[in-house]
C-alpha cells in the first residue's frame, strides 16, 4: 500500500513539474490552450474511445459509472507517458519538434458489492510554444526601413485532481461521478523589439492562475441481447461555470535607448469560463473477445466568453468577449480483440486495438476557424504474466494526428503511449489447511 501511495505522489510531482512541456503547438498560444487526451493506456489504442466500455480489470475515467464494474479482488494502479514528434508545415517552411509527457497517473478498487472507487491525475490543457516573426517596414515620408521583430512564449496548462464513483443500483444500469480539484497556470508574452534603437516597443505579457473545481457525471445501460452478446449505452455530461479566476495583461512601452517605460496593467475579473460537454457512446461485447463502440463528444466552447484585447474609439481595452470559439464535436470509432483473456497461450491473451478520430475545432483565429483534427491509432495489451501476478498489463499504442486549417499551420504529430497498468490481487481470502 505505501508503494502504491508513494508512487501515486511521485507521479503526481511529475506530471506538475512536467505536462507543461507536453506540446510545442503554436495553436496552444490561443484559448485555453491544446487539449489534453484525457484517456488511459487501454483506450488510447482505441482512439480514446470508452463511453459505452465495462472494464473489470482497468480503469475508464472517461465514464465514472464504469467504476461499478472493477473485480472485487483486485487493486489497479495505472500510470502513462507518450513520446512525441511533431511536423509543422506553413508554406515552404518547415520544422520538426519532439516532446515527451508523464500523461495520467489513476487507481481504482471496488469498496462494495456493486460500488467501484477511482482517484488519479490527469491533464486537462497544455500551453508551449516559442517562435518569432521578423518584417521590414518603413518608418516616415522618405521611406526609412527598419526591421522589426514580434517574438511569442507561452507555457503552462491545467491539470486535475479527482475522486469518483460508481453505482450499479440495479442490474444493467449504472451511474458514477467525478469531482475534480482544477489547477494551473499560463503565461503567454509578444515582446516586440526594432533595429532601429530610437523606436518605442510595445509588450504584452498575459497571465492567469486557476483554482476551482470540476464535475463530471455518467451513465452506463447495458442490455444482454444473448448469452454471447450484449451491448452497453453510456453518457456523460460535464457542468460548465466560471473559474473564479482573474486573467491580466500587461503593456509595457519602453524607448530602449532611454530605458524609460510606461506600464498599463488590465484585469478582467472571474473571466475564465469551463464550457459544458455532453457525450454518448455505445459498445458491443462479444463473448468478451471482441469489443467495438463509437463515441460522440459536443464541448460547447460557442456559449463562453473569453478576455480579449480590443481597440474601442481609440481606448485600449480587455474586456470578456463571446464569439471567440466555437462548439466543438469528436466522433470516435473503435474496438478490441482478445482471443482468450484466460488462456495460458500468450498470444491468445494479447488485446489487439484499433481507433479513429473527427474533431471540429474549438478555437477561432482572426475570425477563422481553426485547426479541425484527424487522427488513427493502433496498439497492443500485453500481459505481464510472472508467479505472483497473471492480471497486470501493458498497454502500447501508436498515434497519428493531423491538425489543419485553411491558410494556416499544418501539424502532423506521431506519438507512442505507454501504459503500465499494476492489477494486484489485495483482497482475495486464503484457505490455509
């Protein structure tokens, strides 16, 4: 138990310390930044599906009433991390990113018949990018040019803490409940220089820390069509509300030969907003060798208001804003197959998986869509057989993503996933004769 809990914190330090670098995406320098894929080992070689999926021996945040289903005799810790590279494509230019990211760290156990339990962390936005733009412009009547340079940072992210459960209240129907502690930060800079030392620059520099909760509720039926086969509906919903936070932005003008600079600082207060989200799935479970679902999410960005740096009649302003993004749907498809999950063959016992992904953007830039998302991927549950433990897993995938919008970055991002899925035998009783 204390190893289980101390590598629970380590984790825990690692993914704080760590998820901040997890993209280089230039779209993250928008919004709340990329979002995060929020799905352990065994789902993400199905894409991330999981809505309509009853796991006994792992552990489906995704859908808190999943929980129900956890083995009575077992204690699952789960941990993952991905590699990264990421082609960007804009014109004729191009360039190559690599990353690397401690991505979820989650637990699970049964506490009564029919009452499952899960805690863990997980990542919910990630912020990381650096790049520069140089222009040449003319700066009076006699056409005098100078060079002027517009250089974007940004890192940071949010991250959650949760505690869930689920219920079977009565057979086929069950229904589960994440409550999750939401917290992080971001700083985003444009730091504007010339080579002409005698022009004033004009700095921005935007910050926020958030603090608040988060609440996910679902929903999972499962009918049996025959001794064979049977099929689960699910559903989840995510409330939607303010963050309590206080977005700034500071503006600094500063004559870099004089040294002398003028500071205006803006504050918007409680303007960071979570959007609500709705999604449904459904999976089909054959003899418990093949398993295959779709999954659809709405996330509905297009009703929050986000700060946004305007010029009215002359007046710099930082005022909420609406219209800034927009409503965003996935579409997930998917399955598994597992020849015999008991079979003393190997190979018999491996899951083989298979996933594919539509997602509509959220974001809005310059008053264009932005970046809509494909993305395939495959991988492999490997057990971990030894004298002491037959049920622990290890979950391998590989993943493709291609973000693209019209007249703007193309992003195509290869990425492996590991997941480590410890399924201890904690509460069996023992015969001793």
């Amino acid at each position: 138990m204390k190893k289980i809990f101390g590598a629970f914190l380590w984790a825990s330090i690692s993914i704080s310390a760590f998820a901040q670098s997890g993209t280089n995406s230039p779209y993250s320098q928008y919004g709340f930044g990329v979002l995060s894929d929020q799905t352990s080992g065994f789902n993400r070689g199905m894409n991330g599906l999981g809505y309509g999926f009853r796991e006994n021996d792992q552990v489906n945040f995704i859908n808190p009433a999943s929980y129900s289903a956890l083995d009575s005799l077992t204690f699952i810790f789960d941990a993952g991390l991905s590699g990264q590279l990421t082609h960007f494509e804009e014109g004729n230019r191009k360039l190559n990113a690599k990353n690397a990211d401690l991505e979820y760290v989650v637990a699970g156990l049964r506490l009564a018949k029919h009452l499952g339990l899960s805690f863990g962390l997980v990542p919910f936005t990630n912020i990381g990018y650096n790049y520069s733009n140089t222009a040449t412009i003319h700066i009076d009547e006699n056409y005098t040019k100078t060079t002027t340079t517009n250089a974007y940072l940004g890192k940071g992210g949010l991250h959650q803490v949760y505690l869930g459960a689920g219920w079977e209240p009565f057979k086929g129907f069950s229904l589960g409940v994440n409550v999750s502690y939401l917290w992080g930060k971001y700083d985003r800079s444009i730091v504007n220089s010339y080579s002409d030392m005698s022009i004033n620059t004009v700095s921005k520099y935007y910050s926020a820390s958030v603090h608040n909760y988060k609440l996910d509720v679902g929903l999972q039926y499962t009918a049996r069509l025959s001794r064979q086969n049977q099929v689960t509906l699910g559903a989840i919903y995510s409330l939607g509300h303010r963050l309590n936070a206080d977005p700034s932005l500071s503006i600094i003008s500063q004559n870099p030969q004089t040294g002398i600079r003028d500071t205006t600082l803006f504050t918007v207060n409680n303007g960071l907003e979570l959007p609500s989200a709705i999604g449904g799935g459904l999976g089909w479970n054959h003899r418990n060798q093949l398993k295959i679902g779709a999954d659809y999410l709405l996330q509905q960005w297009s009703k929050t208001s986000y700060p946004n740096y305007t010029m009215a009649n002359g007046t710099p302003q930082y005022v909420l804003t609406q219209g800034m993004f927009k409503d965003r749907h996935k579409f997930t498809f998917g399955g598994e197959f597992c020849q015999d999950a008991n079979s003393r063959h190997f190979f018999q016992r491996m899951h083989y998986r298979i996933g594919a992904s539509y997602a509509t953007p959220y974001l809005k830039i310059n008053g264009q869509d932005g970046p809509s998302e494909i993305s395939v991927s495959a991988g492999f549950g490997i057990p971990i057989v030894n004298s002491w433990n037959n049920r622990s897993m290890l979950n391998i995938s590989a993943q493709w993503v291609r973000q693209d919008a019209k007249d703007f970055i193309k992003e195509n991002t290869f990425r492996i996933n590991i997941g480590l899925t410890f399924n201890e035998r904690w509460f069996a009783k023992w015969k001793v004769q």
